[in-house]
C-alpha cells in the first residue's frame, strides 16, 4: 500500500511539475510576442504602418497618408492618426473637452476649408477654446460604418473624445462593387471567444497571421482594385442594415464604457429640401439609426430639417448631390450646437431609452447588373 501511494503521489506531483513548467513556457513566450508583436504584425495605431505592397489595409482599407497632401483641390494636412487636422495633443490636457464627430467626406469636409466643417462650426459657436472646447474630426472620405468603428478602436479613442457625434447614415446604404463584411476584419472581437482572448499577444499575433494575412477576406482583399473582379455582382449595399444596427448600438455602448457622451446627427441630402422621395435604401438606414437611438436613448439631431427651414436652394447649400457647401456646413454646425449647448453647462444628453431589442431588417431588393 506504501508503494501504491508513493507511485500516486509522484504521478500526481509529476503532472503538477508539467503544469507548471508548461505555465512558466507560456509566460515566456507571452512576453517575447509582446516584446515583438509590433515587428511580427503591424503597428495599427500608426498610419502607413501595413506596407502597400501587403495589399487594402486589413481593417480599413485605405487610409489618408500622413503629411501635407493635396486632396480634391485643398492643400490639407494629415496627421500621425490619419485624420485632416493638426497633431492633437496626447495626452489630452487638463479641462479640455474634446467633441468628436465620425462619419465619411461629408464630416472629413470635402470641398471646404478645415475651420468651415460643421463640427468647427458647431464648437465655435459653443465658445471653442475659450471654453476649453476642441474639435476633431475622424472621418475619411468613402469610409462606412465599418471602418469607422475601426477606426475608432484603433485611434480614435487615443484622442479622449468628450462627446461622440455619430454622423450618418452615410455610404453604407450605397451599392458599390464590394460588401464590407466580405473584406474587412474586426479589429477586435466583440462577444464569443475572440474577445476572451484577445488581452493575450500570442493570440493576437497568430490570430493576425491565419485571420488577418491569410484568411478568406485576405483573398477577397487583394481582388479590390480588380476591375474585372465582380466582388458583388447581387448589387447589394455596402453595410447590411442590420450590421449598421449593430456597429451603431456597439460603438454607443463602447463610448458610454468610457463617459462618453453620445449624439446622432442625421445627414441631410438635397431632397429633404423638396418633395422628392427619397431612395428606399436611406429611409431604412434612416430608420435603423433613429430605432437604435431610441432604444439607447441616444439624442438625434436632424439635419434635413434645419437646412429645410434656411429657404435655401440646394444650390447654395450643395457643391453636389451629396457635399455640402461651406453655407451648408455652417447650417448644419448651427443646427448641431443648439442641443449641445446643455452639455457645455454641465448637463447630460443622454436620455430615456426604451431598452428595446433591434428588429431584424429586410435588405431592399436590388436588381442585378445587367450582364453584356
């Protein structure tokens, strides 16, 4: 019986050592890949960091490239984050409130100055830095939802945002020849698995090489800029409207996770300012935004209609169908400071939420491209 329990006890404390050393060979190699992640991936939070020569950027697709740069006629600088701006100051100073607004080339400020956007607008006339009032915009010309919210947890929070202004819908009731789930990853999981173990820098290095570099959307990736290349020959919009629910209700509760305050601003288009009807694919994206904010209880701010109330043509209010003019974006920056205005004093914005859940939405049918 001795022998039996010595042979038990050396079993059980032989399986404990393996443990052990297996644990002490894990730490290892935890801290080398953090020590050496950067080199073995990329460094996401910087822009240019994923060569040209690797293909569309993983997680955005295409990015403004860092420097003074000539973009649609304006001589614009870009910073280190790969936003139309200064290099902001990190971290954020001491009283300084930082409004952030997200959205495509309407908020980047397509066609205008810097100083006329309307989120400029909007924070000059809340006293700007005489009250400690910054703004920023992270925004690229094209980009959705999707890369959006990448772009956020990439580097948009580095900039300490005060208050969030979701701005949209924008391109992701659009048709063009990709769909954006079928190209872009997720820079981080969000629920599930992948989210438990993304705090790991092993994970995240061999996650970013079999997902990132080789998977299925890799491929997809690299068949872009192939015009012959039909990525979507069903004509389908960009962002399904329930992945646009989705990507709004997440980066909502990401911002308040943070004490971020949170507000949707509805981009107008010139047919608000008639009685053309709009296209069926905007109203549901419309609709999509107005049912996540009222189930968050998000405060809506709506564009259209303080352009509509102007009696401006879309003439003076337009540089085309979809950019605003800089009489435009003053319009709209007067319309988004109102509201704000409380928040300035010290008062919050968030309101009453129904705590709904998101119905599922119907995509639009959309008729096929007519073959040759």
């Amino acid at each position: 019986m001795q022998i039996e329990r010595w042979l038990s006890f050396r079993g059980v404390a032989q399986v404990l050592l393996s443990l052990l050393v297996a644990m002490g060979l894990l730490m290892v190699s935890e801290a080398l890949v953090a020590h050496n992640e950067t080199a073995w991936t990329f460094d996401e939070t910087r822009t240019g960091a994923f060569a040209v020569e690797d293909g569309p950027h993983p997680h955005l697709l295409w990015e403004l490239p860092e420097g003074v740069q000539s973009i649609d006629g304006f001589r614009v600088t870009v910073n280190s984050l790969g936003l139309r701006g200064a290099e902001p100051t990190r971290p954020k100073p001491v009283r300084t409130r930082r409004v952030v607004a997200m959205g495509d080339g309407r908020t980047y400020g397509y066609g205008v100055s810097e100083g006329e956007r309307f989120v400029d607008v909007a924070v000059a006339e809340l006293g700007g830095s005489r009250v400690w009032l910054e703004a920023w915009a992270l925004a690229v010309p094209g980009y959705s939802i999707v890369q959006l919210h990448n772009l956020l947890d990439l580097r948009g929070w580095t900039l300490e945002p005060d208050l969030l202004v979701v701005v949209g819908p924008g391109l992701e009731h659009t048709v063009d020849r990709w769909i954006d789930d079928d190209l872009i990853e997720p820079v981080h999981g969000h629920g599930g698995i992948r989210e438990m173990l993304n705090p790991s820098a092993l994970f995240r290095v061999l996650d970013h090489w079999f997902r990132v570099r080789w998977g299925d959307k890799a491929t997809a990736r690299h068949r872009l800029h192939d015009p012959d290349a039909g990525l979507d020959r069903l004509r389908r919009p960009r962002v399904d409207p329930n992945d646009y629910a989705h990507h709004l209700v997440q980066v909502v509760e990401e911002a308040r996770t943070r004490s971020v305050e949170v507000v949707f601003l509805v981009l107008p288009v010139p047919a608000d300012l008639s009685d053309e009807p709009l296209s069926a694919r905007l109203m549901l994206a419309r609709s999509v935004l107005h049912d996540v904010a009222r189930s968050l209880g998000v405060l809506v701010v709506e564009g259209g209609d303080r352009l509509h109330a102007t009696g401006r043509s879309v003439a003076d209010l337009w540089l085309d169908e979809r950019h605003l003019s800089s009489l435009g974006h003053e319009t709209l920056g007067a319309a988004l400071s109102a509201p704000l205005r409380r928040w300035v004093r010290g008062r919050p914005l968030a309101l009453k939420g129904t705590g709904e859940p998101i119905g599922r939405y119907a995509t639009p049918p959309i008729a096929p491209r007519a073959t040759p």
